[in-house]
C-alpha cells in the first residue's frame, strides 16, 4: 500500500483514472473498513464497569462513523475489451455501512457536549462517502408521518443505514439543545445547507427547534436553492416548520416565501412546457392549501390563484393538498383482509357482484384489501350462492374469483347436505366453459364434499362428476396444473396436487384407501368406471391422475391386480404409453416411499433397476426412496419360497452400476434403519461382507466417510463392523471429509474398542491434518488414555506426528 501510494503522488499520469481511482478506493477500504467484532455490546459492559470517561467517549464517536465493506474486486487481471469505457466502479466497488448497535449505547448527559462536534464530523464523512461511493444520498424524512389506520410503518427505512444514522444523532441533538440551548444555536448555524445531510437537518432544525428568531429561518427558507425549497424527501420537515412558525414571521417575511412558493420549481431538462405547468401548479397547490389547512394567511387571493393554477391542472382536486406533508418514506407491514359485508346485505342478488366490482377493493397507500364477499361467503352462504347464480344468470362477464372464493376449502368445510346440494346444482347450471375457468376450486370442493354428497343423492353426485371429467376434456386450460413449470424435468407430485385432475383422482384414492378389502376382491365397478374416466383424459390431466394411482399401486395391486396390471403397471412398457406417462406413475409411487408387497416387488424389480439406470433427473427425484426400497428387498423375503426379494449378489450388482448417489443413499438409510441392537443393526456385518461391492473405485472420500460413519454408529456390534469397514474405505487425501459422529462427546468406542477405532481412523484419515474432520484430535487422546500401550503402535505414532 505504501509503495503504491508513493507511486501514485510521484508519477499521476503512470496510470489510467480509472486505475488510479481504484487502488485509492482499495487503499481507502482498508482505512475505513469494519472491524468485525459487536462494538456496542463490548462498549456497554465497559461503560457499565467503568462509568464514561474522555477515551470512552472518543470511541464511541470512532464507532457511530461509517466504515466501507467491499462488495466486489477482481483478483485477477482485466484484458481490455475495446468496447467501452473503463470505470472505477468496473474494478473494485464499496458500500458504505454503519454500525448500527452504537445507536442502543446510551450516552450520558455530560457526555452530549464533547461528543456532538465529534458525531458531527462522522457525519460529513458519512456525506462525503455516500455521495463517492453511493452515488446519491438518501435520508428520510426527520419528522415521522403520522400514519393512519392501515397505512403500515415506515420503522425498517427509518433506521436503514444512513437514515439510522442521522435520526441516532438528531435524538441526542434535542437533548442538546434542551440542556445546552445557546451552544446548540451555535451548532445549528454553523450547518451549511449546501450540503445535503446537513441543509435537510438546518431546516429542520431552525423551524421546529426553538433554537433561533423566526425572521432567521425565513431568511434561511427564502435563500435555499430551488432543489432544497422543493426537495422530494425534505418537504415534510420544511412544511412543519413553516406552519410552526408562520404566526412569528413578520409581513414582508410571509409575504416573501408566499411569492416563493408562486414561483414554483424550475423547469426539468426534456420537460414540455405543458407538462411542466402541469406538475408546477399541482405541486403549488398542494403546498398553498396545505398551509392554509394549517392556519396560514397569506397576502393575496389564494382563490383567484387557485383558479388561475386550475386552467393547468384541471385533474387537481383540494383533498390532494392533505397529504403535502406526507415524508414519501418507505413504508411496510402485513395487508389486512377486510370482510365486512355491510355494505352489500341489503342489496339485491343481482346487485352485489356489480356492486362489488365497482369498489375501490384494494386503495392505494393503505395496507388493506376489501373482500366483502368472502365475509359474505361465510356467514351468509346461500345469499352468496344466490348471487353467483344471478351473475352467472347475466349477460355479464364471467367472474371465477367470486366462485374461487365462495368455494374456499376453510369456509365451506362445515356446510350441511342442504347447502351441498345447493352448490352442486348451482355448479351445474355453469357451461363448460365457465366451469372450467373454475375446475380447480370446483375440484378441490367435490374432493372434499363428493363423498357427502354421494350419500346424499347419488344422481347428482354421479351428474357433477361427469361434468367436471367432461370439462377437463373439452377445455385445455383444465389440463394444466396451476404450478407454473419452472425446469425440464416436471415435479409431477407437486403439480398433480394442485390440478383438477388430480383433484378428482385424490377423492377416488383418498375414500377408497379408508374402506377394507379382501385380497383380490376386486375394486368396485363404479370407481373403476371413473378411474378409467381420468386415465382417458387428454395430456398432463392424464398423467396427474397417474400420481394419484401410482400413490396408491400397493394397495391397487393387493385389491385387484388385474385391474392395476391393465390400467397401471402397463405404462411402465416403453412400448406401451410414452415413456412420460411411467415418469408420473413413478413419481406417486415414490411419494407413497412404501415398499411393495413380494408379489408386487417381483413385477417392479426389473422397472425398478431400469430406474437406476434412468436419467439423471430421475435418479435425483426418487434416489433416497428407491435406494430405501432395494435394501428393505434385500432384507425382506418372500414367505412361500423363503428368498430374499432381492438377493445380495443383485444388490451388489445394483451398487456397482447404480451412481455415487444412490451408493450413498443406500448407507444413509442403513445407518438411519439400523438403530443400535435392533434387527438391521444386526444385519449390517452380512451387508458390509455379502453385498457391498469391494472395488477400489468406489472408494471415494463421501463414501468411505458415511461407511465409518455406520461403524462408529454400531456400539453393540462396533469390533465386527469396524474390522469390515477398515478393509473397505481408502485414505483421503484430495479434500476435508466429514464425519459428525465423531464429533460426539460420547467416548464409549474409544474406551472399549480402542484397538479397532484406531484401524478404523488410520484407514481413512487422510496426510494432511487439516483435513481431518472435527473430533479426531480427541478422539485419538481418548484412544491413548482407554489403552496406553497403544501409544507405542506404529499407526497411533504416525497420527501423532501429522499432528506435531
């Protein structure tokens, strides 16, 4: 930094602006960069220890000064491209930041005289950065909005950075004055509003702060350039201060700033001359009205003038001049749904949709949205029914939100059979078009209420049934899920949940799961009518319906595997149905993650592999279940001929050609399956010995990490299984492996194994010591102290010293 400093005062033309410009913003990061520790809170316990004294005092100024964080740098050279420029900002950026904990610090009376000069200055190098390095400055308002109901808070942009900032010291600045009023006059004065922090704070400060004669704060509003007198964020603070003070200016002074404000702002570059008489007289409007709002007089006809200003804004209406004063702050906060219906109970069926499409349902500047219907919907739900049949009755257009929300799943979920069969006719009276821009709420109610209704009355149930199927037919729109495809690859499960059609298959599935069966009963002949209905339905419909069913294959296959064999599992023949379709029967199948019945496994097990070999995509999606599903086959045998489903030479076969993935897959639900001293627990040693393949490469860092990772899970059997996996993992040397295990308090290994561990841990770990995972280190101590005559061991003296 030296050097190059030196470099660039000798010799300022050596480098290129751009270039020099940079190295002095880096040198200047340095300089002003944050330290990263928590200033405030270290700062109050020794204030608290210590009571404040001078050095304590000049800290906390240090601290309340901005700092630079550097947000980007290249590290590498930038060949020039020749089609640009070159820019500072193209080499090297920063931000600037603050500290914001110094703000909780409290500072003590005696200490607000010697610390506000100090503050000051951190707030001039606060300006001056800002307007290097942000380019703009930004301050809120000084005086907060007084905001009403539903208008949010503006707390977050009020103590955002520099704002935060400014606010922190205008807060200590009042007590100042209070306590030292004649030296915080001073103070004031001497702030000079050609700078932006400050000019905002002098005009604060001189109209709202009894701190210097009113005729002083006239001459310092008439003397403000035209940017200052009507700023974009400053307005507020500069009209309370003039309505404060209007009552104390003398004649000539009110007289003067009213000529101001008639004079409004000066014309923009690129700015019509008509457009500018527009904006102009609608921002003097505003500004003369709210100040005669405001008890302010002033010396000419604010009438005449008014009307004068209207031949140019015509649009401007009096009520605009209300929020003149408003801080054009940010502001945030939840938006409220208001539901009260009162405005709508006495109208007419055929009134209150109109009614409510004229409402201003959601006003600007307020956090709140009208939905007068849903309040409706739910305590009054046949006046609501009755106005969706009269607007449907209409010529008008057609409305679906009203209907998405009259069939809301939250609020129609405790209706009786009478209101059921109401909106089932009232849903039946819809053409198919109309149904169809609401066959998703449509769906989702019959899913919920089809069974009740089903009880009810049979015809209408089977009527509504045929009309929904009917309009997923004719209708392309219905055959989309409402989950917008963001990848290649669709996230079958996820959108079938949210379409009709898979709306529809969910009440076939999800009522017919909670009756028993018989095995090979057979599925009644109406759900299978139906069924067949969605998988004869055109596109993704089809498909999203094949989650469903493929969701529930186990349960399809014990009840009627002819059936399930016909309609289901032939879709998995490439020949058959294009290859998609099986994707979607795979993708519920995977949901479900329930391994199959022996007879079913023993048809999917060829599918099954095939998916190991899928595409990449699809071993991602359903890797962790399928892996779950080979290893319970291997685990699982087949009662008549007593065979394991899967035998370990296939699932060896399986883990050799099968990805990384699915290797590791297959350890992880092992380790999560074999709890100590259970039934897979006691199967792991056969699993190490009989199935897991041995060759060398597969031995990578993940894999040979999660195998001493199951040892080390496997207490009770830990010498067995630690004997095995040493012969089965490769030291690592290419990058940190990761071991949690190792990571436990728990020493009962290294206490009663500790010959074993240290085979283990010597197998794996790799050369560099950095590269061995958290715990190690400790776990070698606890090696030494359980068995100290292996401190003398060839392997324990080789670890020790990579350790030095």
């Amino acid at each position: 930094m030296t050097f190059l400093r030196s470099n660039l005062h000798q010799a300022p033309g050596r480098y290129p602006q751009p270039v020099a410009d940079s190295w002095r913003t880096i040198r200047e990061y340095h300089a002003l960069k944050g330290e990263d520790r928590d200033l405030s809170y270290e700062l109050k316990l020794r204030a608290k220890a210590t009571g404040w004294h001078e050095p304590l005092a000049r800290e906390y100024a240090s601290y309340f000064a901005p700092y630079l964080q550097l947000q980007s740098v290249w590290r590498s050279p930038i060949p020039p491209d020749g089609r640009r420029k070159l820019r500072e900002r193209d080499l090297v950026q920063v931000a600037v930041e603050y500290f914001e904990g110094i703000r909780s610090v409290e500072v003590p009376d005696d200490y607000l005289a010697p610390l506000i000069g100090k503050l000051r200055d951190a707030l001039h190098l606060a300006s001056d950065l800002e307007t290097r390095y942000s380019y703009d400055i930004d301050i809120c308002s000084i005086e907060p909005d007084e905001r009403g109901e539903d208008e949010g808070d503006d707390d977050f942009h009020r103590q955002y950075k520099l704002s935060g900032h400014v606010l922190h010291f205008v807060g200590l600045f009042r007590r100042y004055a209070v306590l030292h009023p004649i030296e915080a006059s001073g103070e004031l004065r001497s702030w000079t509003t050609s700078e932006t922090i400050f000019g905002r704070l002098k005009v604060w400060g001189m109209g709202l702060l009894d701190l210097v004669p009113a005729n002083e704060f006239a001459l310092l509003v008439c003397s403000l350039d035209d940017e200052s007198f009507w700023p974009f964020k400053g307005n507020r603070d500069l009209l309370l201060g003039l309505a404060r003070r209007w009552v104390e200016f003398s004649d000539a002074d009110r007289s003067e700033i009213g000529r101001r404000i008639l004079k409004g702002p000066t014309k923009r570059k690129k700015e019509t001359r008509t457009a500018y008489k527009e904006r102009m007289a609608y921002i003097v409007l505003n500004r003369l009205h709210w100040l005669a709002s405001q008890g302010c007089a002033f010396d000419f006809d604010l009438t005449a003038k008014t009307e004068r200003l209207q031949q140019s804004a015509p649009e401007w209406k009096p009520e605009y001049a209300l929020k003149a004063a408003r801080s054009l702050d940010g502001g945030g906060g939840w938006v409220r749904t208001e539901t009260s219906f009162d405005e709508i109970k006495s109208l007419s069926a055929e009134d209150i949709i109109p009614h409510i499409l004229s409402m201003d349902r959601r006003p600007v500047g307020r956090l709140v949205e009208y939905n007068p219907f849903l309040g409706l919907s739910t305590d009054q739900p046949e006046c609501a029914l009755e106005a969706l049949d009269a607007h449907a009755a209409s010529e008008d257009e057609f409305q679906p939100s009203f209907w998405n929300t009259f069939l809301r799943t939250d609020i129609r979920k405790d209706d009786d059979s009478s209101l059921l069969a109401q909106i089932a006719q009232s849903l039946l009276k819809l053409p198919n078009q109309r149904l169809a821009q609401i066959a998703l709420s449509a769906s989702d109610w019959f899913e919920k209420h089809g069974e009740a209704l089903k009880d009810q009355d049979f015809s209408l149930f089977d009527e509504l049934w045929n009309r929904l199927t009917l309009a997923l037919v004719e209708e392309e729109s219905t055959q989309r899920s409402t989950l917008v495809r963001e990848e290649e690859e669709p996230d079958w499960s996820t959108e079938a949940i949210n379409s009709p059609a898979g709306n529809l298959a969910e009440f076939l599935l999800s009522h017919t799961l909670k009756k028993t069966f018989e095995k090979g009963e057979g599925l009644p002949d109406q759900w299978r009518l139906k069924a067949e209905q969605l998988l004869s339905l055109p596109g993704d419909s089809r498909r999203f319906a094949l989650v469903l069913f493929g969701y529930g294959l186990r349960f399809f296959y014990y009840v009627d595997p002819e059936w399930t064999e016909e309609k289901l599992l032939a879709v998995l023949d490439t020949n058959y149905e294009p290859e998609i379709d099986g994707d979607a029967l795979w993708a519920g199948f995977f949901w479900r993650a329930q391994t199959p019945s022996a007879e079913l496994f023993a048809r999917l097990k060829p599918k099954l592999v095939e998916r190991l070999q899928g595409r990449p995509t699809q071993k991602r999606q359903h890797m962790e279940v399928l892996s779950g599903i080979l290893l319970a086959g291997w685990h699982s045998k087949d009662e008549s001929s007593g065979e394991r489903l899967v035998s370990s030479s296939e699932l060896r076969t399986f883990l050799l050609q099968g990805s990384a993935e699915y290797r590791r897959h297959t350890l992880w639900t092992l380790d999560r399956w074999a709890e100590d001293g259970n039934e897979w627990s006691a199967s792991v040693p056969e699993f190490l010995r009989d199935v897991w393949p041995k060759q060398k490469s597969i031995r990578t860092k993940d894999i040979s990490a999660r195998l001493v990772e199951l040892a080390l899970s496997q207490k009770a059997n830990f010498p067995e299984v630690a004997k095995l996996v040493t012969g089965l993992v490769s030291r690592v040397d290419d990058d940190r492996i990761f071991i949690p295990e190792l990571r436990k308090s728990e020493d009962s290994i290294a206490l009663q194994h500790p010959d074993e561990l240290l085979d283990l841990l010597y197998a794996v770990l790799p050369e560099s010591v950095s590269l061995w995972p958290y715990g190690t280190q400790a776990a070698l101590e606890r090696i030494g102290e359980a068995k100290p005559s292996l401190r003398s061991s060839a392997k324990f003296i080789e670890l020790s010293a990579r350790m030095g």
